[in-house]
C-alpha cells in the first residue's frame, strides 16, 4: 500500500501503513509543512485544530493527590463532634 495525500480544510494529512499492521494506517498532520501531529483514525477538521492549538491545560491540585482519608491510626482518640443538642 502506498502513501495517499489530501487535504482536510487548510491541513495537509499524509495517510500510510502502519508497520507489522495489514489494515490499519497513521495519519500525519501538516500545515504550511511543519507536522503537527499524527493519528491513528480518519482526523476531521476540528481534530487538526486541537492538535494545532490544543486547550490549556488546568495546574494539579496538589491537596487532592496529598489528601486521602481513610481508617485512623491505632489508639487515636475519636472525632470530636461539634453538633449542639438542642
């Protein structure tokens, strides 16, 4: 199978064989020649935008990965509760 070229809006995608693989192909992306990504499935329009100009990325919330309760330690005293009877 050889290289198949066409154009998807304003991207250039070069299809070719994946090694040791019979059907399946990658997908290069290019625009104004310098690639931008590839793909292993048929790339839409809106999926060279993303690889061009993919969305921010939020920081790590740290106390989420430091934070994990679970059973208390052995001889620790109970939690204190602070309801009022009323």
């Amino acid at each position: 199978m050889e290289r198949k070229r066409f154009m998807v809006g304003k991207y250039e995608v070069v299809a070719q064989p994946i090694p040791y693989s019979t059907h399946m192909l990658r997908y290069t992306v290019f625009v104004a020649g310098k690639r931008i990504g590839a793909l292993a499935s048929m790339p839409t329009e809106s999926d060279c935008r993303f690889l061009e100009s993919p969305p921010a990325v939020p920081p790590v919330k740290i106390f989420q990965v430091v934070y994990r309760p679970g059973r208390p330690k052995k001889g620790a005293l109970p939690a204190s509760r602070t309801e009022e009877n009323s």
